[in-house]
C-alpha cells in the first residue's frame, strides 16, 4: 500500500505507544516491531516508482486552510532514497540499542525523530516541511540529554542553540516567501515560480543556507558537531550522523538552490569554499584524536564537506554523487560508531591508546570492521568509491583546484581510519583485549546488514543511481548553471 500519510503516521503511533511502556524488553521488542513495519510499508514505494522526473505518491489535505497551509507530501527520485535510508537505518539503530536497558521513552523518541525525519523529506509545503525540522530536533536533543555523557548538557545546550537560531532564520525566510505568493500558499512549487529580484535572493540564500549549513555541519559552523557526537548516547549519534545531517544536505538541494538561485550564483562558490575547507580542516583535526568515536565525528565533517561540494558544484554528477553518497555515509558511519561502541563496552574506554590486538579473540569483528572501514574511505567495489567518484567527477567540473582539495578527503580519510583500525585491531594485546568476546546475537545481525549493504551498492550500485538520475537532470537543468570557474 503506497500511503504515504499511513508511512508517515506509523512511527508516531509507535512513539505514542511506546511513551507509556516501562518495561525495557517489551518496549525495544515493540519498538523494533513497528519499524520494521515501516521498512515494510516502505517497499510498495520502491516497487511501484517510476524512474522519471515527476513528484509520485502526492497526498495532500487542507491542514489550516485561513493561512494557507496544506499537509502536502510525495515522492520523487531525489526523495525515495533518503525515505528508503530513514525506515532502513532505524530498524538497525534500535537493533543497535538492544544491549542497553532503555524503557519506552528512548525509543518512543527514536520513532518521534523518524516521524520528523520522513516528513522533511516528503513535504512539499514549506510549512509542513518546518515542522518536520523541528520535529526531527526536539526527540534527539532529549535522547542526548538524558542519556548522554558528563557533559550533555552543556553540549546539548550549544547543539540546541546552533540548530534553533538557524530554523528561526530559515522560518523568517519563508515566511516571506509565502507572503510574495499569489496563490497565498507555501507550496514548494509556488516558491519555485517566484521571480526575486537579485539582492531579496541574497538575504534569502544566507536564511536558508546557515539553517543547512548547522544542520549539515559546514566549516565553520561546525563546533558543535563533535562535542554532540560523542557525548551523545550511540544510537543518538548514529541518528544525528546518519540520518539527521542528510537534512541540510537535502534542504539544499530541495528548497535554496531553485528557490534562490540568483542568490547561489553570488555566494555559491564561497559555499563551495567552505565545504573544501572543512574536508581538510577536519581530516586534519582526525589525525590528533585519541577518542575513535571523536575521530569518526570528525571524519563525518570531511565526507560532508565533499558531499556539499558537490551540490554547490551544481552539476549532474555532483548531485548524483551528493545523493547516493549521503545514504552510502549514513550506512557506513552507523557501522563504525556501532563497531566502536561495542569495542567501548566490553574495554570500558573509547581511548585508542588503550585497544589493540582484537584481532586475535574476535576475528569476526576484525573482518566486518575492515569491511565497514574500506566503504567509509571509499575502497573500489564498496559503497563509497561510487558516490566519492561522482562527486570529484562534479566538483572538477566546477574547477580542477576545487577537486584537487576535495579529493584529500580520500587519501587523509584513508590513513587516519586505517591507522584507527590498526591501533583497535592490531597491536599488543592486553589483559581486556586478549579475553575480549566476538560478536553475537543481534551485534551479529545489524553488521551482517551492513556488511551486505556496503559490499551490495559497491558491485551494483546501478538501481539507486536510477532512482535519482532522471529527476536530478530535471532540476539540475531547470535551475540553470549557476557559476563555474
């Protein structure tokens, strides 16, 4: 059944069940039940898509019809991958938690979040598509909060502040949209047929970009990313690195490039700036990390840097690219923060200098980590070489030097994971290291998963690259080019 209100409703009425469960086992039991369901409705949209250019599965109602708002929602081959990546990934991130005694509100707030999550990538109204950001924030701010580390506070406090000052400017920004539309709507193709002058565009592209540019991180408005990351509970971060920056990555391409490309073709190219900036920035920061769940943090910021890089190139291959990468990075970025923390609980420290020799007791965890390594820096025959590939292919479009600085996130990303695995992995063994247990049970499960999906896309990525080509060529040409050097 290709319902996208009933898509969309089934975690919230998970959430709201699971909020009144106090028994952990009943209430990660029920938790994972209703987002497989989801993962299960989810399929009919596969199926039934049509390769092409067009919006699909469009459901709309009057929501406040005296303001003009509508619940206006569909599908489109821009959309379905990150649709397919949140119902994918939860089902995994919950599996993920089994090991811990969380009750009814932990994951009552993981479904919440992923209500929010599909709703930004459906909405087709700037209205609907606001609530779905804040929706999607509030559920992992208290996931943090409550079962972060030491100091979540504090740094939930600064993630909070970042995040609310950018979708304030973001609803001004469309609040003003709304009031320049003749059909007194906040339709997203109302938005599109609006013809701004040069210097409203300007304003308009900074309200939208800081609001993606926080979300996403960008250099440099990425402070509060690492310190989030890792004191943020696992599933937490896995939630905010695999799914939740792919919003600002998709707000981008959806919302400010068409709505404001005069403002793009101004500042574009510094926006480009600062994504390669990031990318060596934060390849560079990686190589002084003792922390591994800081490192991926951020490793996370590099490969994020070169995906915004290749929307702001603004060409075929360089949203392509942007497209499969952020589902190729959201699958392997929640293997690694899942393989160190399984390392973290059993040593009791996330401190590289204190892991080595895992190899020998856990050969199984050796192997699946390798694997989830080399997709993370882009092995050929693994999910990152495609998407890496696409998107230097796109940022050397736009420039030779932009590609060339670009593309250190390849070989700085593949020495400082590489040396991570080799400190975790290898080495001399210790008194925890040498008796330390292989996976099982559901560890077991969510890797295999992953493993699958790494080495799947790897060989034949050729059905998600279908998904997307026709309808990126579509708004790539629609929107023009935007400036090339």
């Amino acid at each position: 059944m290709d319902n996208l209100f009933i898509l969309l409703l089934l975690p919230v009425f998970g959430a709201l069940v699971l909020a009144f469960v106090q028994q952990a086992k009943a209430a990660r039991q029920f938790a994972l039940l209703v987002s497989l369901v989801s993962l299960a409705f989810t399929i009919p949209f596969l199926v039934n898509f049509v390769p092409d250019a067009s919006m699909q599965f469009e459901q709309r109602f009057a929501w406040i019809p005296s303001l003009g708002i509508h619940f206006h929602v569909g599908i489109d081959g821009i959309s379905l991958p990150l649709v397919l990546l949140t119902n994918g990934l939860v089902p995994l991130i919950i599996l993920a938690a089994f090991s811990y005694d969380y009750k009814g509100g932990f994951y009552a707030l993981v479904l919440f979040m992923q209500a929010g999550l599909l709703l930004v990538f459906t909405a087709l109204d700037a209205f609907a598509f606001y609530v779905g950001w804040e929706v999607a924030l509030i559920p992992i701010y208290f996931i943090c909060a409550l079962w972060g580390g030491e100091n979540r506070i504090r740094v939930n406090l600064k993630f909070f502040i970042y995040t609310f000052l950018g979708s304030l400017l973001m609803l001004a920004a469309i609040i003003y949209l709304h009031l320049q539309v003749p059909t007194d709507d906040y339709a997203l193709s109302s938005f599109y047929q609006l013809a701004l002058d040069s210097s409203t565009q300007r304003w308009i592209f900074w309200a939208f970009f800081l609001a993606f540019a926080i979300k996403m991180p960008i250099f440099p408005f990425h402070t509060w990313q690492p310190d989030t990351y890792t004191e943020a509970p696992t599933a937490g971060t896995m939630l905010l690195a695999g799914i939740m920056l792919k919003m600002g990555v998709y707000g981008v391409i959806r919302w400010l490039i068409p709505v404001a490309p005069l403002g793009v073709a101004a500042y574009g190219q510094l926006a480009l700036v600062l994504c390669i900036i990031g990318v060596v920035y934060a390849s560079i920061i990686a190589f002084k990390q003792r922390d591994a769940k800081r490192l991926v943090a951020y490793s996370s910021i590099a490969h994020v840097g070169l995906i915004g890089a290749g929307v702001f190139a603004w060409n075929v291959q360089g949203v392509q690219g942007a497209i499969i990468q952020m589902v190729n990075h959201g699958i392997s970025v929640v293997g690694l923060f899942f393989v160190l923390d399984i390392v973290a609980r059993r040593l009791g420290t996330r401190d590289l200098a204190a892991m080595g020799g895992i190899a020998k007791p856990a050969p199984i965890l050796a192997i699946v980590f390798l694997v989830i390594v080399m997709g993370a820096v882009g092995l050929p025959l693994t999910n990152g070489f495609v998407g890496e590939f696409l998107l230097l292919l796109g940022v050397y479009e736009y420039g030779v030097w932009y590609a060339v600085f670009g593309g250190l996130t390849l070989i700085l990303g593949a020495v400082y994971m590489l040396s991570m695995y080799q400190k975790v992995m290898f080495g001399d063994v210790n008194e925890q290291t040498a008796a330390f247990p292989d996976i099982r049970g559901s560890e077991w499960l969510v890797l295999a998963v992953i493993v699958l999906l790494i080495i799947g896309i790897g060989v034949y990525p050729g059905p998600l690259l279908n998904i997307s080509e026709a309808a990126v060529a579509e708004l790539v040409d629609k929107v023009g080019l935007i400036g090339k050097n």
